[in-house]
C-alpha cells in the first residue's frame, strides 16, 4: 500500500503537466479528428494492430520530425503514465527521482533515434481518459502509456505497429468467489478506467451475455491505479484491466492476484496525431530495430520477467508481436 500511494502522489505532482494546452504549434500535421487518407476508417477496420505503416515509403517529406528537431527545447514531448509498476512510475526508492519502466524504456529509444539524445525527453503525466485528447489537441508528440489499438481509436489517433501483446483480465481479492469473466461477477461491482478497452469489454459483456446482468460496472476512474486503490478499499469486488497491468498490481498488493486466464488479445501501440504519417514511420522504425538488436527483450526481462513470468515458464507477451504492416 505503501508504494501505490507513494505513485498516487507523484501522480498528482505532475498531473498539472498534463492538463497544459496550448498545443506544440506544427508538430504534426492534420487537425483534431481530421482523418488522413492513409488511415484506416473504423468501421472498415479489421485487425487494427496491422494497419501502421511501413518504416520505409513515403514522400520523403518529414513535416512532423522537422518540427520536432527545430524547437528551442528540443525535446521529444511524451505523454506516459507514472503510476503503473513497471510500465511507468516513480519509484520511491530511487533516489534519482527519474520516471521507469518498459513504457519509459521505449520512450528514451524513440528519442535517442529521433534527436539523438536519449534524455531528450519532456514527460508528461496524462491520464488514460485523456490520452487521445492529448494527442489531437497537440499536447504531446506522442503517448507511450499501454494503450491498446483498436478499430475505434486508429479513427482518432495514429498508431505505431503493435509493441507488446497482451489481454484482459480480472484482478480481485485472493479471498474472493470471484474466478474470472463470467457468471461468479454476478451482483459484484468491478472497475475499469475511464476510456479503456477494459470498460468497453465490460459492456460488450453484459450485452452478449458472457456477464450477468446483475454484474455493476458503473464505477470507472480516470486512472487505471485508482480502481486497485478502490479493491483495496473495498469499494469494488474486481477490477478488468490489461492483464500485463493486473500482474504488476498484483505484485504490489500480495492480497490480490488474478482471477481467470486472459479473455482477449490487446495489442499496445504508440499513439501520434492524424496525418503525422513520417513520424510514424520513425517510431516503426525504431520499434524494427529496438527488437532486433535485443533492446526490447532486455527490457521485458528487467521490468516484467519478475511480475508476468512464471519461473522457467515464460509468458506469451514475452514474445514482441510480429509487425505486420497495411
């Protein structure tokens, strides 16, 4: 408990960097919610995580990186989350106070590539409900926060290829009745975050059925952490999440653990704004090379081998997905 609330206030410190606006001038081009035609339209979509574009092609033209290098602070401008074990967090105990995690480590990648220092980096705190206004509004040149594509946000925002492949899961009281997506969430509240496929997939439930109508899944928060601060409260039965996301949390409350196997595959990407297509390429680029050259499984085997592997038994995320590109 100790450690969750230490990340709620470093949280809530840099929260107000993610409410700025102003936008980042012509970081990228294309407006809010102008769709780009080399996107895919939602409701032609399928399989969403192979719809990014390829590393290589193009015009030549590079509008979006070009607006990046030539700012005075030049600086990358990220929005991460800096509350979730592993992925993005403040750890108390580090006496550098610097942001960590696999999320972080991708960020320094991506900024190493682009600008050619890794510390060129400018975070911004952003919460799961506002990761794709942050992007359309110019806030941010990109966010790095476990955000899974989809078919309704690659009408929104840009996506990378996928960078890590999980599912949703359910996370509720070691002691509880509660044994996954199914009927023993009969009468129990849950909670998801405000924005998150997991609340999306909670409704789709209900509705074919794979729920109980009685399941209540009112409760949603702005912040993923804050439905694990609401299990601990007691204020809710269970919580649906990322799996990989539900593992780190049950490693840092040993009276909670995972109900259930995963019951869908999530595929997280990196978001950019609409029509910033030469700054998509870069970061699949990146992604390319930051896989082949063992940085990406160095930083698996860091910050999630102790939390989402099993001893000798490796987790299927321990894998990178395969780009695969439109």
């Amino acid at each position: 408990m100790a450690v969750v609330c230490a990340m709620a206030l470093a949280f809530t410190l840099l929260l107000p960097l993610s409410q700025q606006q102003g936008g980042l001038g012509g970081t990228a081009t294309g407006g809010q919610g102008v769709a780009h035609g080399s996107q895919v339209r939602a409701e032609d979509c399928e399989d969403p995580q192979d719809q990014s574009l390829s590393p290589s092609g193009g015009s030549g033209d590079t509008p979006a990186l070009d607006a990046i290098k030539g700012r005075k602070d030049r600086r990358l401008i990220v929005g991460v989350d800096t509350n979730s074990y592993r992925w993005g967090y403040l750890d108390p105990n580090n006496p550098a106070g610097e942001l960590e995690g696999f999320d972080i480590d991708l960020v320094h990648r991506i900024a190493e590539d682009i600008l050619g220092d890794r510390d060129a980096v400018q975070f911004k705190a952003i919460p799961t409900s506002r990761r794709i206004e942050a992007i359309q509004k110019g806030e941010v040149d990109m966010v790095v926060r476990t955000m899974t594509i989809n078919c309704d946000r690659i009408g929104q925002v840009a996506f990378s290829a996928p960078y890590f492949v999980t599912g949703q899961q359910v996370l509720a009281p070691k002691t509880s009745t509660v044994t996954g997506f199914n009927e023993t969430l009969a009468d129990k509240k849950v909670c998801s975050a405000q924005g998150s496929t997991a609340y999306d997939n909670l409704k789709a439930g209900r509705k074919n059925r794979d729920l109980p109508p009685s399941t209540d899944i009112r409760t949603t928060v702005p912040n993923q952490l804050d439905c694990l601060v609401k299990l601990q409260l007691g204020e809710v039965d269970a919580v649906v999440t990322d799996g990989a996301l539900a593992a780190s949390q049950a490693a840092q409350d040993p009276t909670v653990e995972l109900k259930g196997s995963l019951f869908t595959d999530e595929y997280y990407g990196v978001a950019m704004k609409l029509g910033s297509d030469d700054l998509v390429r870069q970061v699949n680029r990146t992604l390319e090379n930051y896989i082949k050259d063992g940085g990406w499984e160095a930083s698996y085997e860091k910050w999630l081998h102790p939390t989402m592997d099993q001893g000798d038994k490796k987790s299927a995320s321990a894998t990178p997905p395969e780009a695969d590109y439109k």
